[in-house]
C-alpha cells in the first residue's frame, strides 16, 4: 500500500530514529556579551555515548529520501538517491556534539541552514519551529524557522519534495523586523562524503579565503589539481570560495562510485560558493573520530548569498560586508539533486544533469534526468547545431547521445524546449569584477575610516564601530556618512539626544539625505517630538531604501494616535512596495480587526499562514477570532522570547490587552513577569501589577538576558516601583551590552552584597576589571563563596589570579576544583598550566598524559601546555648538564598526543627544538650537527610565507656564525617588513647590534596580547620566551658551543 502511494504522491510523515548520541549539556548562565547576546553558551561535552531516539520529518518519493531534525537546529539530516541507496548529503549515525559554533554545540553531516553573522548560526543544535503540509499538485512541504535574537531577525525555509522528482528545493525567506539595519550572512552548508576520489566542479577563475584574498583555481600556484579533494594533501584547513564564472550551478562526482550531486540556483540569488576542508594531516583527520564514529571523514559545499564569509581581515578588500536594512526581507530558492552514472559532471539543474566526455575516442555527452522528461533537447557549437533529439526519460534515467567531432564544454550552447539552460562561453567568461583594492587607496583617509566602522558594525562590533567614526569625525566634523553611522550606533544605545545632535548637523549639510531623515525620524519618536518624527519619516519615504521602513513606522505612529485610516493609508502604500513584508501584513491583520473588516482579517491570516504555517501572529490571531484559548505557538529552544517578541509587537501599537494575552499563554520567566507587571500598570490594573512584581522577584535569575528597547522601558519602570536587586542587576546587563558600562557598574554597585546568585559577582567582577576599577578579586571571591562546587566560579578565580600571575594561588584554588570536577578539561587545561608556571613539571606532565581534551575548531592550548612543560625541563635539564635527559624532553616537545584534542599539522616550525638538540648533541658528532644546522639555516628557502617570529633570530644567529652574513640580512629585512614593532624583533636586533643595555630593556617586556576575532588563526610567538631563557642561561654566546661547527 505504501508503494502505491508513493508512485502516486511524495509522502511526509513523522519517524522515530535512534542514534549513538554523545550530548551537550552545562548551559553557562553567565551572559555572553557582544555579538550573540542574548544567547548563552553551552560547556558540557562527553566522549560517551547513549542512545537516544529522535523525532525527524521523513519526506520520500521514489526517487530521493530525505531527513530532517527539527530539534537539531532543522538541519536537513541526510538524503539518499533510492535506486543505489547512496548519500547526496551526508547522513550522520552519530549525532556527536562537539563545541565548534559560535554558542559551541554542533554536529557534522546534513545541510544546515545559517543566518545572522559568520559562523553556525546559534540554533543550529537547538530546538526550531516546523510545520510539515501536503500539497495538493502532490509534493510535501517542511517549514522550518526561527528567529535570530541579537538582530531580531525572523528566518524561514521551505524544504519542498515534488511527486515524481529526483531533486527537493529550500526556499528561503529572511525578515528583518527592526526597525534599524542589521548584520547580514547567510550561507547553506552541506556535508559530503570525502572517499571515492571526489571531485569538487565549481566553475570560477578564483578561490577567495576569509580574508578576501583572491588565489587561483581549480589549480594552485603549484599546479595540483585542488578541485580533486585527495590533491589537498598540504596545509591544514581549507576554506575555498569559488568565484569569477556567471552561472547558476556548481557539483560534486564521486569518481569511483560514478554518483555525484548538484546544487542549482540563479546567480543573483546565490552567487557565493565554498568548498570546506578540514585537512588531510592529522591537525583536521583527528575530526573524524571527533565528529562520527563509523561514516568517515566529510568535506562541506556551501551556498551563499555573499561571495565569501568574509572575517575582519577581508574589510581590507572588495570582499566586505553587508547590512540588511531595517523592515526588509529577501528571499531565494535552490535546488538539490544526486547525479549518477554520468562518468563526471558539466552541468545540472532540476530538469537534468549532463556530462561532456570522450570515450574509445568518441564524444558523448552523457544525460541523468533530475525528472520525469519529455522535452526536445538540442547542442550547439558556436551557433551550429550539432545534436537534436527529444528526451523522454524518467527522474534517474541515464542515455548517452554521441556528438559528430570533438568540442570543448566551454563552446556549447545547450537548450531544453529551445530555452537555454547552459551556456558554455558565458559561465567560462572571466569575469572582470575587481578582486584586489588598489595599494594606492589610503585607509588614513575619512573614507576610508568609515568604511572601516561601517565594517565593524555590519559584525556587530560596535564599540569599534564607534571608535572609527569619532575618527572619522576628528578628521572631517561634516563628513555625513560616519554623522549618521554614529546617530545610528547612538540610536541602538538609547543615546537619543547625542543621535538627534549628530542628525541636525547632516541635515545641515543636506536635507534630503535618506538615512539621517530616516534615524532623525525615529529618534524623535523616542524623544515624543511627534511632528519631527512624521517629517523625518515623510522625507525619508522618497528615498528607495527607507520608503517602506518610513511608512510602517508612520503607521505605527498613527496607529498608537488612533487614526486607524490614516494608518492603513500607509500600511497600503508599504505593501504596494513590498507585498510580502511581514510588519505590514501584521498591520494589516490588526488595522482591518480594528475596522471591524473581519472577514478581510481573516482572509490575510489565512494567506499568511498559507506562505508561513509557522507565523506566531497569524497562529494568535487565528485562535483569537475562533474564540478559542491560544494555542503554544511555539517549540522552539527560548519559547519565552517568542512570545515576549510578540507582545512587543502589539505593545508598540498600544494594543495592550493583546499583549496580555500572548504573555499570559507564555511559560515561567522572569522578564515575562515584569513585562505583565508593566502592561497591567498601562492598563490600570494595579491590584496585578504588585502580584506579577512579586513574582518576577521569586523567578530564578539564571538565563535571564534582557536585551530589547522595549526590555529596557519596562526594566527603567520596574525599579522605580520596587527596590529588588533582580531588576537592577537585569538592567545592567542591558547597559552593559549596549557599551553604557559606567551606568551599568552603578546599579550593580548599588546592589552591594545583598545578591545570592553567583553569575551577578562574576559579571560585575569582570566590568570592573575592563572598566579598571578595583574590587575584582572581592567579588570574585564571593562568587565562588556562593558556589564553591560550581567549576565556573573555579575558573574564573583561578584566571583572575594567572592574570595577575599569583599562580600559586591559582594552583591552589584549580587543584581543588579539578579534584571535584576530574572530568572538566577547562579545569585540567588551567591546571596543567599552573604546574608549569610553578615549575611542578612532571605533576603537570602525568596530568596531561591521562586528560581527554574535547577540543573547539583550532584549539591549541592543551599542545601548548604539553610542548612548553617538555621544553621547561629540557631547560632544567640542560642547567644541571644533563643531556640525555634534555634530549628525552625535547623529543617529548615535538609530538602531538591527541588526548590533547589536536593533531599534529603538516607543517611544524620546529627550529627552537632544533636548536636545543644541537646544544645537546656532542661537538663529535659533526653529520647530526650540521645536519640540524642546515635545517633551522635553510627554514626560510622552503617557507617562505609562513609569519615571522623569534625563531627567525635562530635562523639568523646561525647563518651569521656560518658566515651567510647576506642570508641572515635578507630574513631580517622581510621581518622588519612584515612587523617592525613586534618585540621580539626589536630584541633580535638589539641581539645583534650587542647593545646589551636596550636588551636587557627589552627582556623584561610582554609580548601585547592582541585581541583575536572570530575566525582568524592569530599567530603568537609563543617561543620568544624560551629563546630568551637560552640567552640567560648563555646559550647564544658567541664562538662558545658553535665554533666547532665550522
């Protein structure tokens, strides 16, 4: 029966799976300032397994099986192409979480679907909103969606599985519902099997790297074939973003299973695709076991909307990035297709799949239907037709057609019912968009700086958002971008009279200008000067980019007025530029309530829920006209912020009853409490105001992370009715994130010791470190006084103590936590590092070689520690003339145990060790001497891009004893070009100049910590202090232990 109904329809239902599961856990209630707040992070990860059974959305037809896991972030967890039962996307019989996404939490395999800023989104492992329909043409649909809380974005997709198709497509739709320009990236990433000789057909001239940095393609400056995975077998982490080619299709062949996939979308909807490579050293196999247990190693193709994710360091270049202006959306659809035994892949979309080869010296282009066809297909060669026949073939179905003479893919024109479907000389057209900025741009130039703010704010940095604009300003007080891009920065911290003066002046200057009307508009409104809003609004609305944005909140004002048909005029005309924006839909919704259009209300939320059955306020509305009581509207992991969201919705529309409504159905939560509290008071319902105050107060504080405006008003009114620390400390987390820290600090302060909650003292212990006032270490203390078994207030202790380098103390207070915590390896890292730092070295050597690091992407703290233990006791080794045992150390120093949660990369800079074997090896044995000498002299000949660093000195202080006086000048000059203030190279010179006052200066100095954003590999010259001990020790004296290498 079953078979019969999938030949007549694709079927959708709900299956329970059981898979070896290895769990996160340990949610951290201490908040995560900066770009993800509100959300927190997640600490807790094992290596053993249960197994645990979950519900997944199955959607099948004869051709293709798919799985998604609504409560894994709604990733897409695999698909199979039914007739060989092989995988298109990676299905994972592990669902192994390992701390790789911005909030940790994270699985391989699948398609995951990311939003917001760079990086896994943050429910990529978190519960999601879905809802599964069956359409009538006899396809099924998954709806699946969230919302990204620090941008109060709202995204969907559709998964969508036709009848009789050998493809599924995502459509996407992505709501910004603020009222200000938000951060913008959205990337599709898939994961693929890397075995059966892989082949990656992305069509490009050029492969961008995070950075922006343009490289060649499909061959590197070495000539190996990269776009073949097994030719990457150098380096370590590959990121490739494909660029350069007009076209609307990329792939992937397992040669030797003659099976692929394929992904097509239009390229002004998807121009962005990337190749991932965890590496073929260990350094990236050692995921392999990390991520799955028995399905192998998995590369990732991407889709995105941007041509490449780009990190701070492409800001540098025409690769940067974008914002997503307030009240918009966009939307795209791809479509994703196995191929088979086509021998490779040209070419594909939804209709089809084609291959151009030669066989026992004949031309074929070989054909696998994506569906069912009956459709004439021709080939062309430079406008001469040289195959036409008609296709009638099944989804999967293979035929081969021969061409009359060799041709190259790249000449063809390929039409399905005479309609293009690829065009050879367009997609291989280099294109001429720029990929390098000119080295004659100034980045000292008032442009230039606000670009630069610009760029940190588009990634929510903010406080450096700000930074460059003052200097922008300090340059040009008139320059308008960065007057406005302040306002704006203002405007989110609730600075509206500093906004409101930078907006005056730009106005000044031009008063048309479309953003400053727009931020001058909504700055008034918050100031209540009501006739400056509306003309803000209303001039901004000639401009494209704010005209809808400008005419909701000229409804919204109206609306809170009631003049209800003054308000629908404007929601009308945002609709007539933007049918499907969803702040004039709700508006509409509620206007025609209001009218008492009942029936045209209805109408709208039917059609909404049509295009979304996951929309919050078309469910509420729903129930409400039904008369029924209001439905959970929501599965999702923060339920509460879904309903406050919306109560903030009908709150800025003085709809407060509606507003109750919501928050009445919404579960337990403190914030929930004080915006009922609140709503009663608007509504004069004192009797309840008191009541709900009092409950917010019993309400636990943990995860309790206001972030809205709204948030704020409500928490400003709360302590003015009632002296609970809860609402002054939940306010200063809001300051706090919005960079107000010294009002943040009061309140905390004004708090005293009165709370019980230990995260309150670590918060305001850390604002007082950053803000360099003193009673840190007090309230570091008494957090762990509060909670002296919660490893958190261990370690933050312990951190405080290393910072200020009381390692004995930090020794003491870790070692304790470690005894109640044997399995934390946030606590066995610190105190691996404590023994080191007061020299208990083999204590911290034993820890090390029975701890299991459970690593994060690029973590290298616990080799750090192993390395650097060893090379401390080849030192002590070395002092007492002990070589054999300095040797066993430095031995020890080179390997990589991977219970330390990294694996060793093809290259290691290994010269410091070097070094400290030729002090040990006997002046006899001259082969090993020089044999060591030749390699740390001649590092630079075969390395010559890896960053410079005090191992460089080495290198120079021996070509220099050698008398490759030319050699050491030439390594010297490219480090100084590369860093001329670093440290460590003002040593090395001092060094060599023999000016011992300056070097004796310049020993007692720190390398400056620079601060490390998401993504990029710092490079830390973590040897300089070993190179210094060898100097105090004597062991760079001239002429001593080296004259009898010459």
């Amino acid at each position: 029966m079953e078979d019969t109904k999938i030949k007549e329809k694709a079927i959708i239902r709900k299956e329970l799976i059981v898979l070896k599961t290895y769990p996160y856990s340990d949610p951290s209630p201490i908040p995560e300032f900066g770009r993800l707040y509100p959300y927190n992070r997640f600490d807790g990860y094992t290596n053993k397994s249960i197994e645990q059974t979950w519900e997944m959305i199955v959607m099948e037809n004869n051709h293709i099986k798919i799985w998604i896991n609504p409560a894994v972030g709604g990733k897409i967890w695999g698909a199979i192409e039914k007739s060989t039962t092989r995988e298109f996307i990676y299905f994972n019989h592990a669902a192994k979480f390992r701390d790789v996404a911005m909030r940790g939490p994270w699985t391989s395999g699948g398609m995951e679907i990311n939003m917001g800023i760079i990086g896994h989104t943050p429910s990529c492992s978190a519960p999601v909103d879905y809802k599964t329909i069956e359409n009538e043409d006899g396809s099924v649909s998954c709806f699946i969606g969230a919302t990204d809380w620090p941008s109060r974005t709202e995204w969907r997709v559709e998964i969508k599985l036709g009848k009789d198709a050998a493809h599924f497509s995502t459509k996407s739709w992505w709501h910004n519902n603020s009222c200000m320009s938000q951060s913008y990236y959205q990337w599709n990433n898939v994961g693929i099997k890397t075995s059966g000789n892989l082949e990656y057909i992305y069509p490009g001239q050029h492969r961008l790297g995070h950075d922006g940095v343009p490289q060649s393609w499909p061959e590197d400056d070495e000539k190996r074939k990269i776009s073949f995975y097994d030719q990457n077998n150098y380096g370590e982490y590959k990121s490739y973003h494909v660029f350069g080619a007009y076209t609307d299709f990329w792939g992937c062949y397992w040669h030797n299973d003659q099976f692929g996939m394929g992904h097509s979308a239009p390229y002004d909807e998807k121009p962005g695709k990337k190749i991932w490579i965890w590496g073929l050293s260990r350094y990236g196999m050692i995921w392999e076991d990390l991520l799955t247990d028995e399905d192998g190693q998995y590369t990732e193709v991407q889709s995105g909307r941007l041509f490449n994710q780009s990190i701070a360091a492409s800001s540098k270049t025409p690769f940067k990035h974008r914002s997503f202006l307030p009240y918009t959306y966009d939307t795209w659809e791809e479509h994703w297709f196995p191929v088979k035994n086509t021998g490779g892949l040209t070419y594909g979309n939804q209709q089809l799949s084609f291959y151009i080869t030669v066989q026992e010296g004949n031309q074929l282009i070989n054909i696998c239907a994506n569906e069912s066809l009956d459709d004439h297909f021709k080939v062309f060669h430079h406008t001469k037709e040289i195959l036409s026949t008609q296709l009638r073939m099944k989804a999967m179905q293979n035929c081969s057609f021969g061409l009359p003479y060799p041709v190259k893919a790249a000449e063809l024109l390929v039409t399905l019912n005479d309609s293009i479907i690829y065009n050879g000389p367009e997609q291989h057209t280099v294109l001429k968009r720029p990929t390098k900025l000119s080295k004659d741009y100034n980045f000292d130039s008032v442009q230039a700086h606000c670009i630069q703010a610009k760029e940190w704010e588009r990634q929510r940095f903010f406080d450096r958002a700000i930074t460059h604009y003052q200097i922008c300003l300090d340059l040009d007080p008139f320059y308008t971008e960065a007057l406005s891009g302040l306002a704006g920065l203002y405007f989110k911290q609730l600075k509206f009279t500093e906004a409101l003066n930078l907006l005056s002046i730009v106005l000044s200057v031009d008063t048309y200008d479309p953003e400053a009307n727009y931020l001058y508009g909504l700055v008034n409104e918050r100031l209540r000067n009501t006739a400056d809003a509306k003309d803000g609004f209303s001039i901004a609305s000639q401009s494209v980019e704010y005209r809808v944005a400008s005419f909701i909140a000229l409804a919204k004002m109206l609306l809170r007025e009631g003049q209800i048909e003054k308000a629908y005029a404007y929601v009308k005309k945002a609709r007539l530029y933007s049918p499907d924006n969803l702040q004039s839909l709700y508006l509409s919704i509620i206007i025609n309530n209001l009218k008492g259009n009942k029936k045209q209300s209805m109408l709208l939320i039917k059609q909404l829920l049509h295009t979304d059955p996951i929309n919050y306020l078309a469910k509420f509305e729903l129930n409400k006209a039904e008369g029924i009581p209001l439905d959970k509207i929501t599965v999702s992991e923060l339920p509460y912020e879904t309903y406050t969201e919306l109560a903030a919705f009908y709150y800025n529309v003085n709809l407060y009853s509606e507003a109750l409504k919501l928050l009445e159905a919404a579960p337990d939560y403190a914030m929930v409490y004080l915006w009922k509290a609140y709503l009663y008071s608007l509504s004069d319902s004192k009797t309840t105001v008191a009541s709900a105050l009092e409950k917010a107060v019993a309400m636990r504080p943990d995860f309790v992370f206001p972030h809205r405006e709204e948030d704020i008003t409500v928490l400003n009114w709360a302590i003015s009715q009632h002296n609970a620390w809860q609402f002054k400390y939940y306010l200063a987390l809001a300051h706090i994130q919005n960079l107000r820290r010294e009002e943040a600090l009061s309140l905390l302060n004004s708090c005293q010791q009165l709370p019980d909650f230990y995260p309150f003292y670590i918060v305001r212990a850390n604002l007082k470190e950053e803000l360099q006032e003193d009673g840190c270490l007090s309230d570091l203390k008494k957090a762990f006084q509060l909670a002296p078994d919660e490893w958190r207030t261990v370690l933050n202790l312990s951190n405080y103590y290393a910072a200020h380098e009381d390692w004995v103390q930090a020794l003491n207070i870790t070692s304790k936590g470690y005894k109640m915590y044997p399995d934390n390896y946030y606590l066995g890292l610190k105190l691996a590092k404590c023994f080191m730092h007061t020299h208990k070295f083999e204590q911290g050597i034993a820890l090390m070689t029975n701890m299991t690091v459970l690593p994060n992407e690029g973590a290298s703290e616990g080799r750090n520690s192993w390395r650097e233990t060893h090379l401390l006791c080849a030192f002590n080794a070395l002092e007492d003339k002990n070589q054999e045992k300095a040797t066993h150390h430095i031995n020890m120093a080179r390997t990589w145990p991977e219970n330390m949660g990294i694996g060793k990369p093809h290259h290691v800079d290994e010269r410091l060790e070097d070094y400290m074997q030729l002090i040990c090896i006997d002046h006899e044995n001259k082969e090993e001497r020089k044999a060591l000498t030749d390699k740390i002299t001649s590092y630079r000949m075969h390395h010559k891009l890896s960053p410079y660093g005090i191992l460089d000195f080495i290198s120079i202080f021996l070509m220099q004893e050698m008398g490759d006086v030319k050699g050491a000048e030439r390594i010297l000059d490219n480090w100084l070009k590369q860093d001329p203030d670093a440290l460590p190279l003002k040593w090395s010179i001092a060094f060599l100049k023999g000016n011992q006052q300056e070097l004796a200066e310049l020993s007692q100095q720190k390398v400056p910590v620079k601060e490390v954003l998401p993504y990029e590999v710092p490079f830390e010259d973590r040897s300089f202090p070993f190179v210094k001990k060898l100097h105090s020790i004597g062991l760079f004296n001239k002429h001593t232990h080296l004259a009898t290498m010459n």
